[in-house]
C-alpha cells in the first residue's frame, strides 16, 4: 500500500522543521552546487535551531564544491553518519523524484517525512513542498531561514549559512544568467549581499575556475560536437572509453554540454555520457528558446525543468541515443 502525500504549505514546513529532530537531510545524487549549498544551508539552519543534522548523498561532495562543505562536513556518504546519531526524520531538499536519491531511496525511502523542492516535474516521494516558481531550491532555504528567525526558532542567521544559499542560488541560474531568474532570485541574493560575503569568490569558483580534468573533458567533447537541424541541435558525446583515456571521473563532465551550448546558433544542446562500459546512456538537455527538454526527457522516462532535463537511455550504441533524442526534439521544435 502507497501511503497518502500530503502537499504542504510554506507554514506547515516551517512548523515540521521548528520540531527539534535529529535530522538526515538527503540530496540528489550527481550534486550540483544547489543541491549541496541548499542541504548544508539546511544542516546549518536546523543545528541554530536545535537539532542535529547530518547531510547525506549517494555520492560524496564534488571535489569542485569543497569550498562549499570544508569546516562543516566532510563526507555526504551515509558511513559518513555519526554512530551516535539517532535518526529521528529524514527530509530531502532539491529531489524530484525517488530515482534521483540513488541508494539512498532504498535506505531511507520509507522514512522520508516530507521533501523540499522547486522541479516542475517531479514525482514526488513523500509529503512535500514544492515551489515550482523558485529558480533554486536555495531560494526556498532561504525564505525558510528569514521565516524561522522571524518566528524566533532562531535568534540569529547562522555563519555560513548565506554563502552556502548564495552558491546554491548562483549555480543553479548559471550565474543569474538562466531564464529562471525572477525578481525574486535577486532580492534574495540582495539580502544575501548585506551579510558581507564575498560573493565574487564564490562565482569564480563555481564558474570562472575549472580543474584540467574538466578542460580535458571539454577539449575531447569538442572533437566529438555534431551539429543537426540547421545546426539548431547541437549534441556531444564522452564514451566510457574516452572516460577511461582521460582518467576522469564522472564529476568532471558536467560542464561538457556547456561546449554544445555554446555555440552561435543553437536552440538545444544534449550531451550524452556513457559511465560504464554497460550500454546505459546519461543524456543531459538544454534549451535556450521555448523548446521543451523535459517534454523530450519525459519520453524517455526521464524529466527536469523546460529548459534543463535529463535522462537515461539504453541503447546499442552512442550514435543511436543522439539519433533517438534529435528526433524527439524535432518534435518540439516544430
Ligand atoms: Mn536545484
């Protein structure tokens, strides 16, 4: 039997999270800065209000986004929990679905009491709150946070916990630069401003900065770009093999499709990674006018936002999956 899902209201999340609990804080696997910057931001929030919280993943913190977990924790893998830590509820903040929680669904699932989130489409796991409007689930840590210091539940914003939510917020509108930037994203990050912290570091770093493992994955995706539709599609590829060539790691190819976006012209880019030798492939999409990617994703079982989403595809080989997903997105263009 599937228990009924509650939607919440922003009220019944603050009052659940005043609770004091000894907390899991789940986020998705393959983290991306919001992912990370909103569950520390949570940990942070629910220590300064009394509990204990401990952020897990199924996969350990990007060596890329180390500035954002050093000094307050080290490790997001579930050995990493403390032994003496009770569990006492387990929330997950930026998870669409259960699938997107990894291993981690399998240990938690069922014990998950509610999931904070901005994806248009999502399936949700357990009781939940989503703001389809927010452009991070940062955001919605952050009006969280002014919530429960209005309330008193804490006296004070907790150190680091606006660098985390400014990191989180940045990295999920590519800089404030996505179309999902509202008014919003900025008065948020304007209060954030006030705090002091050096928000010019926090974006080279995320954007300015990359390791030569990334240039290498970028160099090699570059070689491999093909251009469809009147070069309105753009789609790269990174083979298990080549990943093997490079010896790097899946962490590192992130910002592959950025080499497809990139260029003049193009409406959608895909980029499509093989991680093992299995003929399983990772397609990510992006759209920069009014194409649908999570319309195309959804197809294969997979979804996202409109204009990011991603999916997995089994498939003979990696020709097949572009050629699979360019037809999908013809269907969308037209
Ligand atoms: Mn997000």
């Amino acid at each position: 039997m599937s228990k009924i899902l509650q939607k919440l209201s922003f009220d019944e999340v603050c009052d659940r999270l005043s609770e004091k609990k000894n907390t899991i804080i789940l986020f998705h696997v393959r983290p991306d800065g919001d992912a990370v910057g909103s569950a520390l931001a949570m940990k942070l929030l629910l220590e300064a209000s009394g509990s204990s919280a401990w952020c897990v993943c199924g996969n350990e913190f990007p060596q890329r986004l180390a500035f954002l977990n050093d000094g307050i924790q080290k490790s997001s893998l579930a050995e990493s929990i403390p032994d003496s830590f009770e569990i006492e509820r387990v929330i997950s903040v930026d998870t669409a679905s259960s699938s997107q929680l990894g291993e981690m669904y399998e240990i938690f699932g069922d014990k998950i009491d509610f999931m904070i989130d901005h994806h248009a489409k999502g399936e949700p796991y357990a009781d939940y709150y989503v703001a389809q409007d927010a452009a991070a689930a940062g955001e919605i840590v952050f009006d969280i946070s002014r919530e429960m210091l209005k309330r008193g539940t804490i006296k004070e914003i907790p150190e680091r916990l606006d660098f985390c939510l400014y990191a989180a917020i940045s990295s999920d509108t590519g800089c404030f630069k996505y179309s999902n930037v509202t008014p919003k994203t900025h008065i948020c990050s304007a209060e954030i401003l006030k705090s002091g912290i050096d928000t010019a570091q926090i974006n080279r770093l995320l954007f300015d900065s990359k390791s030569m493992e990334v240039l290498a994955v970028e160099k090699a995706g570059f070689d491999t770009l093909k251009m469809f539709h009147n070069g309105k599609i753009a789609v790269v590829f990174f083979t298990y093999q080549m990943k093997q060539k490079l010896g790097v790691l899946d962490e590192h190819l992130e910002t592959l499709i950025d080499v497809a976006r990139s260029v003049e012209g193009v409406d959608v880019a895909v980029a499509i990674r093989q991680p093992g030798p299995e003929k399983t492939f990772r397609v990510s999409t992006r759209s920069s006018n009014a194409v649908d990617v999570s319309a195309v994703c959804s197809y294969f079982g997979g979804g996202g936002h409109v204009r990011a989403a991603g999916c997995t595809i089994v498939a003979d080989s990696i020709e097949h999956v572009a050629d699979l997903v360019v037809t999908e997105v013809e269907k969308q263009i037209f």
